[in-house]
C-alpha cells in the first residue's frame, strides 16, 4: 500500500528550454517532485517556468553537462525515479559554429550521466531525447515513405551526430548493464515557447511584428527544406508513457506529415492577412553546410505499444504559434509586461555565420 502511494521524484535536465518546461509542468500535475537542471547565466533565463507558472513549484539544481561532478550531485540531491535528459546544444547551426562543445554537450553529457548512475546502482529510468536529425540523409532518399526505428541514420550535421553517439551509447548501457534507458527518436516540435533561433518560431515572431508595424522584413535561409513539425505539449505526453511503458523501447514521435519552410511561411503570413512574397528575403547567412532535405516520420509503433497520436497537425500548428505571437506584441504595445523572451531577443542582422562565407 505504502509503495502506491510513493510520491516519484523526476529529475529533468534542461528546464529552462522548450521541452523541459512542458515536461516540468506535466509531471508536477501529475503529483512528481520534480528536480530540474539549469545552468548558471550571466543573465537568468526563467521566462518560460514563469509563463507556466511553475517556477515556484520545482527543486532547482545548479549543473552543467560538461561537469561530470555537478551531474553527480544532482542525482545525489534528487534521488530520482525517473531522469528526463532533455538539457543540450539543440540547434542544429549552431553546431556548425561550435562542433567539439556540440559533441561534448549534446553527446558525451549522456555517457557522464549513465556512468554516473550505473556506478551509484541508481535504478532510475533513462529517458534520452534523441532526434529525427540522426536520420540525416536517409530521409530524402526515402521521401514517399516515413522514417521510422528501422531506418538507417545517416547524420548530415555535428549535432546529429553527437546525438547518434548519445542514441548509441543509451542502448549500449540498456543491452549490456541491464538499465531502463529509452531513446525517444522525436521528429521537430514547435510551440509559442519555442527558442526564437528556430525556424518556426523565428517566422511566427516575425510575422507578428510586421502585422502591428515594427518589422518590415523576414530574412531566412533554405526555404525548400521539409520537416514533420508537431505541437510540443503533445509530444511531452510520448516521452512520459515511454518511461511508463513495461519495457525499455525506443520509439519515433512524429506526426506523419513533412511541410517545407516555405509553406510555413505562407501560411503564416495568411494568418496575418499579409502577403508573404512581400516581406520575404533569402539571406545565405542562414544557409548551412549541410542541410537535411526533408524529414517525416512514422510513429505507428508509438500508436500501437503506447496508445499515442498527434492531435495537432500543420495548419492548426501555424494558427496557435502566429496569434499568439500577434497577441503578445500587441500586449507589449500597450505596454503590459509578461515573461516573454523576444522584446530582448538581439537582432541578427549582424549575424556572421558559416553561410555568411559561403
Ligand atoms: P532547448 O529549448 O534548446 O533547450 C535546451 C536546454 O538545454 C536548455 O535548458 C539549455 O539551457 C540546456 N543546456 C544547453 N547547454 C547546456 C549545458 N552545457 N549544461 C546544462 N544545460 C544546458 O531545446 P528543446 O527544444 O527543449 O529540446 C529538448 C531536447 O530535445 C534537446 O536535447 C533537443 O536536442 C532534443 N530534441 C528537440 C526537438 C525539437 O524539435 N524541439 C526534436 C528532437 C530532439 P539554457 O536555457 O541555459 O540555454
Ligand atoms: O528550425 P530549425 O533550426 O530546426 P532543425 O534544424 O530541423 O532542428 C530542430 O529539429 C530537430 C529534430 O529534427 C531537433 F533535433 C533540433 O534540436 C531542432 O529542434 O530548421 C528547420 C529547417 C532547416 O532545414 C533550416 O535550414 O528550416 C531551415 N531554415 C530556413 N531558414 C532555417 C532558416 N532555420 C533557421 N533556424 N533559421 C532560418 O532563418
């Protein structure tokens, strides 16, 4: 009876960014005592705990992914049932910019952390947020049909890469030291609490501001490019049943349908009532040395073995992201303030990249 009625203790790496948040927020209504990691700034960086309303509610832990004895404190201070290693250098250019920390961050944090807990006989389940990036190549070759666990990974970049190392490494210690360790293979997901470095958001809040008349503008990079693009909550929801599910399984989250950059921006634009080839630029400081065609994913093993699927698809996606971008520049415009990044976002206008000399 006793073991019931256990209160579980999450520990969620990375709750300062898209997914850490959600996932705090889903786990403390469903009565976890949640830890979560976050590391030290010059400038905190807690907008997105506070527009959910849980910044109060967590145990936060100081700890950085490159600091091996940090990661053994907060398991230590945690004691922790389940770990939710969402914490990563997740932007895909910026690991063009900054390859060995990429691999050092987004790759070999995940073998720190499962050392760490086979070495203190920790049972915690593993969670690892692996991506569709992996699939790399593979994708375009493959443009009829969806990715899916048995598709071969062929990164085209150093943070697929790093994070194939990471994917492998989790099965390693699932296969040889017998622990629950899962890799959700997740396809991209997009909210209003997405970073603005990232493509959709970048749009949404570009729109939005030449809708109220404080931009005229949108410069982006590859506009053919296609991407399977899901709702974030939503996608929280898959990576907590994997944790639930009986056996350590790896699963690909997704939502079946790949749409180009362009067609984000179209519809985006329609949102506002604005004509995009309007206001949009091609700028090649946002193209990247590689770039992966198109991605799009099959989660059928996910609908079978654990009763998950999208509810929210493309234009409906578009539709939440871009009114609530407009609902928030128009708050501001009348001079209400919120937790909200973008008024101190810094404009990347002289933005020198990779692109920028190619
Ligand atoms: P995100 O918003 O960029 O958040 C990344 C988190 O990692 C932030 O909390 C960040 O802290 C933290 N972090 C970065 N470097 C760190 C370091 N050296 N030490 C400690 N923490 C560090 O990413 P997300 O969209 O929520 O994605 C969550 C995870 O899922 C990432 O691992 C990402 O690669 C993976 N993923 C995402 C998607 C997607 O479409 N969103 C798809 C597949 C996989 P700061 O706030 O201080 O920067
Ligand atoms: O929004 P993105 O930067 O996301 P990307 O590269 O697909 O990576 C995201 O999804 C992955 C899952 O597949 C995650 F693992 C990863 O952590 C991240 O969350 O770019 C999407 C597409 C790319 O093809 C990019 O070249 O949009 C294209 N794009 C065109 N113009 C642009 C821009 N991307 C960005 N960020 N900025 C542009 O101006």
């Amino acid at each position: 009876m006793e073991g019931l009625l256990k209160v579980k203790n999450a520990l969620v790496t990375g709750v300062t960014g898209q997914d850490g948040a959600y996932l705090t927020k889903y786990l403390l209504d469903k009565g976890y005592n949640v830890y979560g990691t976050y590391r030290r700034l010059s400038t905190p960086n807690f907008w997105r705990l506070r527009h959910l309303e849980i910044f109060e509610k967590l145990n936060l832990i100081s700890c950085d992914l490159s600091d091996a004895g940090s990661i053994v404190e907060a398991i230590k201070i945690s004691k922790p049932d389940e770990i939710y290693h969402m914490a990563a250098q997740s932007f895909v250019e910026a690991s063009f910019e900054t390859p060995v920390s990429t691999g050092d961050i987004t790759g070999l944090s995940v073998t720190r952390i499962l050392e760490a807990l086979r070495q203190d006989g920790c049972n915690a389940k593993f969670y690892f947020a692996g991506t569709s990036e992996m699939f790399g190549e593979t994708g375009p070759r493959t443009n009829e049909r969806a990715l899916n666990e048995n598709d071969v990974f062929r990164p085209m970049s150093p943070y697929a890469a790093a994070k194939l190392y990471a994917y492998w490494i989790t099965r390693i210690y699932r296969e040889g030291y017998k622990m629950f360790t899962v890799n959700g293979i997740l396809f991209n997901h997009e909210s209003p609490l997405r970073g603005m470095e990232f493509v959709t958001r970048k749009i949404a809040n570009e729109v939005a501001k030449i809708r109220v008349g404080l931009s005229r503008e949108l410069k982006l990079g590859n506009l053919d490019a296609k991407r399977d693009w899901g709702y974030a909550p939503e996608y929280i929801e898959a990576i907590w049943l994997m944790l639930q599910n009986k056996v350590p399984k790896d699963f690909v989250i997704a939502t079946g349908e790949a749409h180009s950059v362009r067609e984000f921006v179209e519809k985006s634009f329609d949102v506002a009532k604005l004509n995009w080839q309007d206001y949009v630029k091609v700028d090649k400081r946002f193209l990247r040395p590689l770039d992966v065609p198109c991605l799009r994913g099959d989660y059928s093993l996910a609908n079978r073995e654990l009763g998950w699927k999208p509810k929210t698809k493309f234009i409906k996606l578009v539709e939440i992201m871009v009114k609530e971008e407009i609902s928030r520049w128009e708050r501001w415009l009348k001079g209400e303030t919120f937790p909200w990044d973008a008024p101190n976002y810094p404009s990347e206008d002289r933005l020198l990249t990779r692109g920028h000399r190619m």
